[in-house]
C-alpha cells in the first residue's frame, strides 16, 4: 500500500517536472529571440525580457517540489553521506515536520494575500509595453507551496519506505550518477594509455 501511495506522488512530482521541463524550454527560445531581436534587428520588446523573469519564476517555484521528489537539494553531506539508509530516512521524514512542512504553509498561506490583491487591483507592469496580468505569477507562489507540501508526503512516504525496510535506497541519485561518470572517464582515460 505504501509504495503504490509512493508510486502515485511519484508520478504526480513528474508531471510537475514536466511543466517545469517545458518552461526552461520556453524561457530558452525567449531569450534566443530577444537576443537576436536586440543585436540584429535592433529592436526589443519589453514584454518578452519580463516574459523571461516570469518563465525563471515558474521553473523555481515549480521545481523546487521536483527537486525534492528526485532528493537533489543542496545539503550539507559531511555526515549524513556516511549514515545507514535508515537513519538518512529518519532525517529525511523528521526534516519533513520540522523544516519543509512549516516553512511551506507558512509562506504558501502568507502568499496568498498578495496574489488576491494583485488579482483585484489588476496588477500589471509598470513599463510601457510590459506585461499585464501580473496576478498569475503572483498566484503561482501559493501554488508551488502546495505543491511543495504535497511532494514533502510524498518525500516523506518514500523515506518511511525506507525505514521500514519495503524499498532499499538504492533509487536513482545524481550524485551517484556523477561519480560513476567520472569513474568511468577515468577508466577509459586508463584503456587509452
């Protein structure tokens, strides 16, 4: 039951990695076109640079709950790299209750506010040929919170899996997957000499 429960969060978390996929994509040719329209065709568009902050915007807040779903987060590895997976999960579940969960309410809740006044006041931007609707990355903060909590459960039902010894921690890590690169350049550095 709950690695089904894992599986569902899982997927959830991915399609949310989707979104954020598309986005760096379409931030990408945002900035490819204003570039070439700036230095080529000397001409610009205000609402195309600020389309960029607003695509940047969209790619952190949502990847932040993809980016715990694949447990890529900066931390501080000194010790937790050298602990049994089941002490990592008891870190990791009790770093759930303590840290993300409050912090994500707290900042999701106080959010909304400011996306409703936004809404209201129809908020746009302040340079001349900006964009308007100012509101929908506004809303997106409150959004991506709940999404943070929502992929936090799911963290969290990962690393209770872990602990009661369902799954072993032997899932995807991009640290692994970097050092086993460079172990294998290494190697074929070897065979060449």
């Amino acid at each position: 039951m709950l690695l089904k429960l894992e599986k569902a969060f899982d997927k959830f978390a991915d399609y949310i990695g989707i979104i954020t996929g598309i986005s760096m994509v379409l931030m990408i040719l945002n900035v490819f076109y204003d570039v070439i329209m700036r230095y080529f065709f000397k001409a610009g568009s205000i609402a195309m640079q600020e389309m960029e902050w607003h695509l940047f915007s969209v790619i952190i807040l949502l990847g932040v709950a993809y980016t715990l779903k694949e447990d890529g987060h900066v931390r501080v590895d000194l010790i937790y790299d050298r602990l049994a997976s089941k002490k990592k999960a008891m870190i990791n579940m009790v770093g759930v209750f303590l840290f993300i969960l409050p912090i994500a309410f707290l900042v999701g809740i106080a959010s909304i506010d400011n996306a409703y006044a936004a809404f209201l006041s129809g908020e746009q931007s302040g340079d001349p040929g900006g964009l308007t609707n100012r509101w929908i990355v506004k809303a997106l903060i409150p959004l991506s919170f709940l999404l943070l909590v929502i992929t936090s459960i799911g963290f969290f039902i990962k690393n209770l899996n872990i602990y009661l010894g369902l799954k072993s921690d032997d899932s995807y890590n991009m640290k692994t997957e970097i050092e086993d690169m460079k172990r294998d350049t290494l190697a074929k550095k070897g065979e060449e000499k």
